[in-house]
C-alpha cells in the first residue's frame, strides 16, 4: 500500500535514520517529498509573496524575470531559501 510505505518513509526520516533514494520506487520518494514541501506552515515560496511571484509571469523580458526573482529570493527566510536550492538541485540530478 503506497500511503502505509510514505508513512514508514516519513518515520524513518523524521527518527533520523538514514535514507536513500534507491529504497523505494522513485513515485512513493517523490510522494513523501510533496508531502514535505505541502506541511510547510507558510509554504516554500512564502504565501506573503505570492503577488509577487504571481506578477513575475507578465513580464515579457527574461532578464527583468530574473532580477525579480532574485529580489524575492533574497526577502525569503534563509530555510526556505536554502530548501529551494536543495530542490532545484535535486531536480537537476534526478533530470
């Protein structure tokens, strides 16, 4: 059952022990990991900023995009910066 297996992965990461992804199918990891990301009280990307974020998608210059997202990043509290990091390069090393 795949929720009876996200809850022992929860519990083995949430004791400590170790855990590697090769232990489970990639969906039941990645399932366990949405769960994370969703239990965050204010969210990754912080809800305060959601405007903000939400107003980046109309810019048409790329670089105006980016400078944006580079202001909002530095506003965020470094946990959640730190979180974004990890992910994006989980994201390139699982891509």
């Amino acid at each position: 059952n795949k929720a009876t297996l996200s809850k022992e992965i929860r519990e083995k990461i949430d004791s400590g022990d170790k855990y590697t992804l090769e232990e489970h199918m990639a969906p039941t990891a990645a399932s366990v990991f949405k769960e994370f990301l969703r239990s965050i009280p204010e969210g990754l990307l912080v809800n305060d900023f959601y405007i903000q974020w939400a107003t980046i998608k109309k810019d048409d210059l790329h670089g105006e995009k980016i400078h944006k997202i580079k202001i909002i990043l530095a506003k965020l509290p470094p946990t959640h910066y730190r979180m974004i990091k990890l992910t994006i390069s989980l994201l390139q090393h699982l891509a």
